[in-house]
C-alpha cells in the first residue's frame, strides 16, 4: 500500500512533569457563564452589540460524595436479585406478576395488578422505588415506565416527590429519560416546588440531557441548580465537565468551573482529570493536557487506559506525534495494553498530517500484536490517503477493508463522498450516497457537512444553499461543525457577507465559536486578504479568548500572501523557520504555497526542501504548487520532475495540477498540448472547469487561431459552464490583436445581451489596440459610439478612454 519505514517508531521516555506550570486547581474564578458572547473583533464584522454577565456563587461543602444515582440504593447488586427486605409482600406480589406478564405489548390496563398498592401505606414510597429499580435490573424498563406512569396518574407527583427530596424522583427522571421521555422528565422537575428536589433529581437531569447529546438544555439545567442554591456533587461537576468538553466550551470557562469545584470542597477524582484532559482535544490544547497529568500523579491517582486514550487523542490532534509515541510506551510499561482505540488515536494523528507511512506502519503493528483494525482504522487510512491526493490507495484501502470483511459504516461513506466531491466527481459522489442509503444508512450530520463542505470549495454556493435547505427539511438542526463548515463554504464561494451573517445566525442559536470558527472566519478573511483584521482576530485569540494553532497561523500566511504583505510574510515564515511558531508540517507546506501563488521561487523552493529534510512526504496540494511556480517559470523540467514523483508515489493528478500544465503550455504557445490536456482531465473522468477552458481559448487567441478559441467557447458552453468576464475579454483581447476590430466590437454586444458587463479591460484591448496601429481616429470613434453598443456606459469612462487615447504612446 505504501512505502514500510526502514526502522521501528522510536519509543521515548515517558513524559515528565511539567514542574513550570502552577497546578490546575489554583485561585478561585467566577462561576462560568455558558452564554455564547461574540468576541469583540467578531462583534465588529457582524455589527453586533452584546453584553456579557458573570455570576458566582458560593455553594456550602458537601459532607460525602453521594452514591451513583439510580443503582446505589440496591442493597444486593452484584447478587442474585431480590427485594430489600424492608419491601412489603403485596410488592413482591406485584413483582411476580409484572414479571410475568409478556413484554409485547404490556395490556393496557394495569390498575388491577397495580391497585394492591396502597396510598396510605408507609411503604409505598420504598416499594414504588424497588420496584421500579427491579424491573429495570431485570431488563422490564417497559413495565417500569408503565409502574412508574400509573403512580403518577393515580397519586399525583406532589405524593411521589415530597418536600426535601428523595431517591425515586431522580429514578423516575433517569428511567423516563431513558425511554426517550426527556421533556416529560424536565416538566416533572420544574413542576415541582423548589424544595422538592434535591441535587441528585437535578444531577439525574443533567446527566440525562448529556446522555441524550442535549448539551446546551444540560448547561442551562446546571444553571438553574445553582440559582437554587443546591450544591454539586462530585458527580454533577464532573457531568458538566463533560458537557463543557463536548460544547468546546472556551478553556477559561472550563478552568471557572473547576475552582468553582475547588472553591465548593469538593476534590477532583480520576473520572474529573480524565474528563479534563478529554477537553483539551478539541482546542489541541497538549500544554494544558501534560499539566493535568502529572497533577493527577502527584495528587495520587494512577493513570488508567482512559486517562492515556485521552492523552493520546490529544496529542494526535495536536500533531505531537513524538510525545504521542512516548505515552504510548508509558502505557504499556505500567501494564496496560494499547486497545484498537490506542492505535486509532494513534493513527489518526499521523494520516491528518499526511505522514501517511507510519500510519500504514501503526496499522501493521497492532496486526503484528494481534488486535484487529477495525473501521475506524480503515475509515482513518482512507481519509488521509484521501487528504494526501493519493485516491488509489484510499480505494485499495478501502477494498482491502472489505475483503476483509469488515463492512464500512456511515463515516466511511463520508469519506469517499468528500474523496470524489473534492475531485469534482459529482456522479461518483452521488453513487456513494445512493449506495450509503441502500447499505441501510440515513444520511447524518456530518453527511451533510461533507456535501456543504464540497460545494463550497468547488464555489457552487447555490448548492450550498440547496443542501443547507435540504438538510433542515431532512430534521437536521445545525450544530456548531455545521455553522463552522457554512462559514468556510461562502468564504470559498467569496461571499464573505454571507458567510458573517452564517456566524450571526450561530451565535443567535445559543453556539459559542470555538477554535474551530475563529480559523473558519481567519480563512474567510485571508481570501480577501484583510490581514489587519486577521491579526486583531490573532491578538484576541492569544489574549485568552482561544489558543491559537498551526491552522490559524496557516490562515494569517494566505492573508498576507492575498494582501501583497510580503514583508509580514516572510518575517511569519523566519518564526516558523526558527521555531519561534511550531514548525507543523501543514505549516510548511502552507509556506510552500503560499509563496508559489506570490511567485516567489527561491522561497518556495526553500519551504519545499524544509518539508523534505522533515521526511514528511508532500501531499497533493504541496505538489500542485511546486507544478504551479515551476510551470509559471516555464521550467518544464523541474515540471516533468515533479510529475514522475508523483506518478511513482501514487498521487493522483488534480484538476489544478491539470490547470498548472494547460496554462504552462499556453504560454509557451503550444495550445495544442494545452488543449490535449484538456482532453486528458475528461478521459480520466475529471471536470475542467472555466479556468481550464480560457486558458485554452487564451492559448489559441493569442496565435491568432479565432475558429479553434470559438470552437473551445461552444464546447465550454455545451458542458454547462457559463462564460465569464475574463472569456469574453480573452476574445475581445485576441480579436484587437489580430486587428479584427469588428469581431471584437460584436464580442462587447454579445457579452452585454447575455448578462456580463464589460470592464475596464474590454474596452482598454480595442482602444490600445487601434492606437498601435496608429488609428486613434478609429479609436475615438469607436468610443463615441459606444452609447449604441453599450446604453449603459457612464461619461466618466468615455472620458477615461479619450484620456487613454490623448496618452497612448504606440
């Protein structure tokens, strides 16, 4: 599949402390505020005027952490069940006969077996709640429910749930939550007086909004605990810790709630710095990760196969694949063996940054220690081959996946959805989603993400708007990754009013950005080349509001590279160069293109040498801008060179490979190798697209041959691509160039009738090129009449175009 490492993966030491860094418990922060605030920079592109509050409370110590909720009432778990012995007979009758009942369907009416159970008995309360913590150990949640269901209708909640709590209202929140009753539960609670639930029915609550991804209802159920004045247990902070890790809550928040914790008694336990350590994934946050873990050494607590695939996930995602490979051999020295999950982290960290070999080499030493790769680890592979331009080893890893038998799941599908819609393959993407759906899928969130995601980099924002409009139809609310992939979706399309407005309608929807959506809006910025507003987002970020990473730094290169910032540039590149800036391997590879769009060939060339001496192979990207500036240089050569690495390591030529080659050739004025290329792109079952189209029409016109350049305009037509300013003006360009004035002339009023306005350059080609001719009489004709050609043409360019022609100096 791929080219085998000559050596084993380096094993290192496993990590020290960080003796540098204060413990993560420290002094004492407000209570955090969950409310998404847009950031000052962001509240000035979108016009925004919000105010954000704190609120802190100070919450009495607890005297024990209580019991597990829901379980820790049964005095026999672990034993053959039986009824407490405090349970009255009639409930050991009503047990038996509910058990014997068959599961489906229950009868409808269950009030005369119910009935036995008195209001009036002392027991009821006990026996309700054995009951129905019986029936669910013994797999009857249905008959429980029903239980549970006759009480309330025949003796009210305020019976049930009495003034100071008990345990059966946080089992009955729990059971109804578990049987897709979660509203019903929330309205149990509310409805109640203040005093009638305790932390464990509001806990219940929270953990069941979590359960159920309903992360957003957990934080505001949590807030309402706490205006209550109830304290949090051990196991509500770390549920909400939980919470804040999947909402990618801002990390000052995340600390605000642990000295909260701090500040309430209550001692983390290994579940909180697991779920600590998990939080710090998503922001790549490694500092803030090794930290928690040598605390929660120090503080006594053995790390545990959880707490490394935690770590390890974090260091995948941060791209710290030295430091990843180092828990790795910290794990298994005290006695826990890497799991496929282990190796999945492991593999992941290594396929996203395109260090494609030691993934491969990952996967063939789980094999060797006998675990079994499982999809995730094909799903993986084939995303990162996928990444890397490399679509013949995705394919083969996917067949070798199923010879395998190994049947792919809905994220593998996602992935070659994304393979084929980023090569333009839009009939191969949409077998994928036929035959997803026949396999018994139902297309989800990240499907529809993946689909944006496609139309938006091949900027067809209409289908962008299709799909968003089409994924609601289907029930899907947007979720933060949604609203993250719109906004990276119209700033490709270069509609970045839209994609502002996309970034308004996130926060209006209760989502706070997180690092995510600052990089989506930086890249939205650098495609404009709005450097001064990228650096106020990077100053903010580095401010507290979000830890920069090698993405953002990625976005803030291509903003100075689009606002000609050549300088900023390259004094950004000497930080990365000397490691001020982590020299990431997507960095350098940033640099490499970055640089080629600015012409830049010995820099380029420099980036490109740095990657190699890092051993990272380049990936497709990297390659086409090599192409790119070799072709621009007409160094055909350095070209063909380029091309046979990439031929001889699997990398399959994109559309801007093809591009690079049509237009190296037309400059070289060999259109017809550039329109041979052309050929080749559709043979391969590839798209070209309208740039390919006019730099053949180009490559023509300007060696005078109109019909072949008239015969490419058709047959762009006829594909469906629609021409542009830049077609027209290549015809009007090569017409005045070869003094077919007429032809140009005709060129300006097809154009007009069909919806394109000429610029500046239309009519510049015909005056200049009267003017070399020595014909401004024409010239000047030709621009009094343009009010005929053009009704719509202002005075002030027809001012403009005499000045040129007083000027011209042909």
């Amino acid at each position: 599949m791929a080219d085998k490492l000559s050596l084993p993966l380096p094993l290192r030491a496993p990590i020290p402390p960080h003796t540098n860094s204060k413990p993560i418990f420290h002094s004492p922060h407000p209570t955090p505020n969950p409310t998404p605030t847009p950031s000052p920079i962001l509240k000035d592109l979108l016009h925004l005027h919000h105010s954000s509050s704190s609120s802190s409370s100070s919450l009495p110590k607890p005297n024990s952490r209580p019991p597990r909720l829901g379980k820790s009432h049964d005095p026999n778990r672990g034993k053959p069940w039986s009824l407490s012995p405090s349970s009255s007979l009639l409930s050991h009758q009503v047990l038996l006969t509910l058990l014997s009942l068959p599961p489906d369907p229950l009868p409808a009416d269950l009030h005369p077996i119910l009935s036995p159970l008195s209001a009036s008995s002392p027991s009821l309360l006990p026996d309700l709640l054995n009951l129905l913590e019986t029936l669910s150990f013994r797999r009857r949640p249905d008959a429980a429910l029903a239980l549970l269901d006759w009480a309330r209708s025949r003796l009210g909640d305020p019976l049930l749930f009495p003034r100071g709590g008990g345990p059966l209202l946080p089992s009955a929140i729990s059971l109804l939550a578990r049987r897709g009753r979660l509203p019903d539960a929330a309205r149990i609670l509310h409805s109640l007086p203040h005093d009638a639930a305790d932390v464990y029915a509001h806990t219940s609550l929270i953990s069941a909004y979590a359960r159920n991804s309903k992360y957003r209802d957990a934080v505001r159920a949590f807030d309402r605990m706490l205006e209550l004045g109830l304290r949090p247990t051990i196991i509500t902070y770390n549920v909400v810790l939980n919470v804040y890790g999947k909402l990618f809550m801002p990390w000052k928040k995340v600390l605000a709630l642990l000295d909260m914790m701090k500040e309430d008694g209550i001692d983390p336990d290994r579940y909180t710095y697991n779920t600590f350590i998990s939080c710090c994934s998503r922001g790549s946050l490694h500092e803030e990760a090794a930290a928690i873990f040598a605390e929660m050494k120090e503080k006594g607590f053995a790390p545990d196969k959880v707490t490394y695939n935690a770590l390890l996930d974090v260091y995948g995602k941060s791209r710290r694949h030295e430091d990843a490979i180092g828990v790795l051999g910290e794990m298994e020295a005290n006695g826990f063996a890497p799991s496929v999950v282990t190796y999945n982290s492991l593999i992941s960290g290594y396929a996203k940054d395109g260090i494609l070999d030691e993934a491969v080499e990952l996967k063939e030493q789980m094999e060797r220690k006998g675990i079994k790769p499982d999809v995730v680890t094909y799903t993986t592979l084939l995303s990162g081959f996928e990444k890397a331009g490399k679509d013949e080893f995705a394919v083969g890893v996917f067949e070798e996946m199923e010879r395998k038998g190994c049947k792919p799941n809905l994220c593998t599908f996602n992935a070659l959805i994304k393979m084929h819609g980023n090569r333009g393959k839009f009939a191969e993407m949409m077998k994928v989603f036929e035959r997803l759906k026949e396999s018994g899928f139902v297309p989800d969130i990240v499907t529809w993400n993946s689909l944006l995601a496609v139309f938006g980099q091949n900027g067809m924002d209409s289908e962008v708007s299709g799909i968003f409009k089409e994924m609601k139809k289907a029930g899907f609310l947007p979720e933060r990754d949604t609203y993250n992939t719109l906004i990276s979706a119209y700033s490709r399309c270069g509609s970045f009013d839209q994609a502002m407005e996309i970034y308004k309608r996130m926060l209006e929807a209760g989502i706070g950005p997180d690092l995510s959506t600052y990089n989506a809006v930086l890249a939205a910025l650098a495609r404009g080349g709005l450097w001064e507003q990228a650096d106020k987002i990077l100053d903010e970020m580095k401010n507290g509001r979000c830890k920069p990473n090698e993405l953002t730094y990625c976005s803030l290169l291509h903003a100075y590279a689009n606002g000609k910032q050549l300088e900023r540039m390259s004094a950004l590149a000497d930080d990365i160069y000397a490691r001020v800036i982590e020299p990431h391997n997507i960095l350098l590879k940033t640099l490499v293109l970055v640089n080629s769009k600015s012409n830049l060939l010995q820099e380029t060339e420099r980036a490109f040498l740095e990657l190699r001496k890092r051993g990272c192979s380049p990936d497709i990207t990297t390659l086409n801008a090599m192409v790119s500036i070799y072709g621009r240089k007409l160094m055909v050569g350095r070209v063909n060179e380029i091309l046979k690495y990439m031929r001889e390591s699997g990398f399959t030529p994109s559309l801007t490979t093809y591009n690079s080659l049509i237009n190296m050739y037309s400059r070289m004025g060999d259109s017809e190798r550039s329109e041979e290329i052309l050929r080749e792109i559709k043979g391969k079952g590839g798209r070209p697209d309208l740039y390919s189209y006019n730099t053949v029409i180009y490559a023509y016109g300007r060696k005078g041959r109109m019909q072949d350049a008239s015969r490419m305009f058709k047959e762009m037509q006829s594909s469906g691509l629609r021409p542009d300013i830049v077609t027209y003006n290549t015809f009007v360009s090569s017409y005045a160039a070869n003094s077919m004035f007429v032809e140009a002339i005709e060129v300006i009023g097809y154009m007009i009738k069909h919806g394109c306005k000429p610029n500046e350059s239309t009519y510049n080609s015909i005056v200049d090129g009267y003017c070399k001719q020595g014909r401004r009489d024409e010239a000047n004709n030709f621009i009094h009449n343009l009010q005929e050609i053009n009704p719509g043409i202002s005075k002030d360019e027809e001012i403009r175009l005499l000045e040129r022609v007083a000027k011209s100096t042909f």
